[in-house]
C-alpha cells in the first residue's frame, strides 16, 4: 500500500525538478542573448580601467613635455591649435602637473579632433581623432560605435546580465551535492570541470557583475535620460537653479550641451543661460577666475558656442565627492555659480558615485584590481558556458535546456524578471517577447506533438 507520505514527496521533487528547469531555460538563454556582447564590453571595460596608464604609453609624445619656468595663456594655446588643425577650439584640459601639455577639442567643419600644445611656449605638437584611441574603445563599451541606437542595448545587456546572475545563483544553490560548491572538481577534459568552474566563478563574481550592470544604467539611452530627468524634477538629482543677479541666470536640460568626461553625471548635457547676449569676456579672463575660485587641476573648460551662455570649467578628481563645476558668465568674467558634491541630491551623490567605482576610480588600485576580476569573470562564464554547451549538444540542435511541462513553474522566476522588467522598462520589453517566443515555439511543438500521436494511433 502506498502513503501519503510516499506520494507527496515524488510530487514535491516534480515541482521541484519543474522550477529548476525553468530557471535552466531562462538562464540558457539570458546567456545565448548577451554572453558575446557582455564579453565585448568586458574587454573594453578592463581596457578602460587603465586609461590613463595606456593613453600615457601611445601618446607619451604628445603629453610630456620639457619643464619650463614660463607659461603662456590659454588664448595663445588656442590661437595655436586652431591653426594647426584649422577648426575652432570648444574644449581645452589644462596641464595636470608640470612637464604635462594642454589638451583641446577642436571643431573642424564637424569633424572633432584632440591637439596637444605646450604649454611653455604654445606649440602645436600634434593631434589625434576625437579623445584618441581610448574613446574608441569607450564608444565600443557603450556600443555607440554602432550609431545612437546601438547604445539602447546598454540597458537590454545589464538588465539581462542581472537575470542570468540571478537564476544562475539559483541553480548553483547546494542541493545535496557534495562538491562543485565552492571548488572546481575533475580534469579540463571532462565536462565537471567546466560546469564548477562556471558555477563556481558565477558565485564569487556574482555582486561585482550585478553592480557593474546596474552602475553601467547612467549610460543607457531610455534609462540614464529618464532617471536624470525624474531626479532633477524630484529635486533629488542635479543641483537647483542658482538665483543669479537680477534673476537672469538659469541651468535647463540641453540634448545638444557639450558632453564633458570631466563633467559630473548629473551635470552633463545642461547648460546655464546668464541673460546677458554679450560675451566679451576673453578665455584668459575666465581662466583667471578660475584659477581665482581655487579649482583644482586638470580642469576642464568649455566654450560657449553662442552668445547669452555661461562657461564652464569642471574639475573631476578620482574621488568624485570632489568634483565640482563652475559657470562663468561670459559678459563680466564672474562665477555666477559653483556647483559640488554638497549641492547633488541623494539620488545623483548615488549614481555618480557607483560611476566613479564602476570606472575604478573612487578606491584606488583596489578598486581597479576589484572591477578587472569581474571583466575577467565574466570572460570565463562566458568561456566556460560555451564549452559545457559544446560538450553537451546534440548534432543539429541548438540543445537549450528542457522546457518545464507546468507553466507554473514560471511563477518563481516571475518574481525576478517582473520587478527588473519594471524597473528597466527596454528590458521589460525584451522579457516579455522572449517569453512570448518560448511560449509560441513551446505551443507550436506540443501541437505537433498531439498530430503526431493521433496519426500514429490511426
């Protein structure tokens, strides 16, 4: 006679074994969907990390220079790089430390280049594309290499990323099992190897990768504008409005305003308008007030395209509760505002923060050495998760995990995509057609299933 007991508990494991193929399949194919574009901005991620370090190797000619007792004026560093490139200068870095050049952007007919002068005696020595080899490999990261569009899959990936830890983080959990946990059991050549190895790597670098993906949000194109645009009306973001003199001056959101790597998070794409049509004011005035205000160095000034527009002069240091930007009037040569760390909201001290530890800059080398680990994890997921898959595939099938026979199994995994898809709504949209897919493909086999079976009952 069989118990109760003895039919509840092969029940209880069906239910089991149905959850744990459903969190399988979706992390299959979490996997599938974003394992080679992970990978790719992994790589120029770690590559990034050490920006400074490797722009000083490939363009250690253009940076140093002889140390000298004189300096000559912003204003001649600009008459110089304008003739060497024949463009217009909207952009320029002061020196960090002596024995460094001047950096500028230069317009020209559209066309955006970096020149290098010295500061000494205000000679051109060079240029290179825009930002040089390390934005190249900044606009591979944030894929907008591809055009503008492609950067709306910044947000598909990290949201998606998030999912596959996860779910990978519920099939790693200890079943009974009395290895692969923590260690890596058998030889390379056995598939063991490589299932501890990903489940093993998954489970320490599992933080690091979902907080690299949620700080990597800022950038995303629906995502990063949205939340800029919500915290700054809540009052938690960008600093307020500044009440300037005779209540002329204003800062709004511009999608045109020059875009700084030295201008904080929250303060990029804005502009202040002082009310004042003229802009008398040389480069070398506003530089003095710069200089006079105490900004730190290298600093960042932005030149106003058009009349009735503040300067800008930002000071970014790795420690991003120092940052601080000043506006310029460009009429009078005075700062009309000077904006810092104590004036952001706690949603924007938030995410510029998590920027500043996403591009390893906030703790030091720890913090490079950290976010270097979790680019190099997810290399080996994604290494070791094409090798299981090879190993285990069927000749001719893409071999992704067996679909749960209850739908309800989907319900566990529901609590972890739902509140994400809410959250980042692009990525809402790419779980709801994936779901969608699976259920259709699921239905169309079942039906061909049923056809079968009554042809051959017939």
């Amino acid at each position: 006679m069989v118990t109760t007991q003895e039919t509840q508990a092969p029940a209880a494991a069906d239910v089991a074994g149905q959850v744990y193929r459903a969190f399988w399949r979706w992390h299959f194919y979490a996997g599938l969907l974003i394992l080679p574009i992970l990978m790719l901005m992994a790589l120029t991620g770690a590559l990034y990390l050490f920006r400074g370090e490797i722009e000083g190797v490939v363009y250690r000619s253009l940076q140093v220079v002889d140390v000298r007792p004189t300096v000559t004026s912003p204003s001649q560093w600009i008459s110089a790089a304008e003739r060497g490139l024949g463009g217009k200068v909207i952009q320029f870095t002061t020196p960090s430390e002596p024995g460094r050049s001047v950096r500028l952007v230069v317009d020209a007919g559209g066309m955006k280049q970096t020149a290098y002068v010295n500061p000494h005696d205000a000679r051109f020595l060079g240029a290179t594309p825009d930002g040089g080899v390390m934005s190249t490999v900044k606009r591979l990261h944030s894929l907008e290499i591809a055009g503008p569009q492609a950067n709306l899959l910044v947000e598909v990936v990290a949201g998606w990323a998030i999912v596959m830890v996860f779910t990978g983080i519920f099939l790693w959990w200890p079943r009974g099992q009395a290895g692969g946990i923590v260690t890596v059991r058998g030889a390379p050549r056995s598939r063991l190897f490589w299932r501890d190895l990903h489940a093993v790597t998954g489970l320490f670098a599992s933080a690091v990768i979902v907080f690299l993906a949620a700080t990597g949000m800022p950038w995303s194109a629906v995502w990063g504008k949205q939340v800029r645009a919500i915290t700054t009306e809540a009052g938690l973001g960008r600093p307020a409005a500044p009440g300037g003199e005779g209540g002329g001056q204003h800062i709004r959101h511009s999608p045109v305003a020059a875009r700084s790597d030295a201008m904080p998070w929250a303060l990029q794409h804005t502009e202040m308008h002082t009310g004042h049509m003229a802009g008398a004011t040389s480069v070398d005035s506003v530089v003095t007030s710069v200089e006079a205000a105490g900004l730190g160095r290298p600093y960042v000034v932005s030149i106003p395209r058009s009349a009735g527009k503040a300067w800008t002069a930002s000071y970014a240091p790795n420690q991003v509760e120092d940052s601080r930007t000043l506006y310029i009037d460009g009429a009078t040569g005075k700062v009309i505002a000077d904006l810092g760390w104590r004036e952001y909201g706690p949603a924007a001290k938030a995410i510029e923060w998590g920027i500043s530890v996403h591009q390893g800059q906030q703790f030091g080398w720890i913090n490079k050495l950290v976010m270097l680990a979790g680019c190099i994890a997810i290399w080996v997921l994604g290494i070791s998760a094409t090798v299981m898959w090879w190993k285990r595939r069927p000749k001719g099938r893409l071999a992704a995990p067996p679909k749960p026979a209850e739908r309800r199994a989907y319900v566990g995994l529901a609590l972890i995509v739902v509140p994400l898809g809410l959250l980042y709504p692009l990525v809402g949209v790419t779980l709801l057609i994936a779901l969608s897919l699976d259920i259709a493909v699921r239905g169309t086999f079942d039906s061909l299933g049923r056809t079968r079976h009554n042809s051959n009952l017939r």
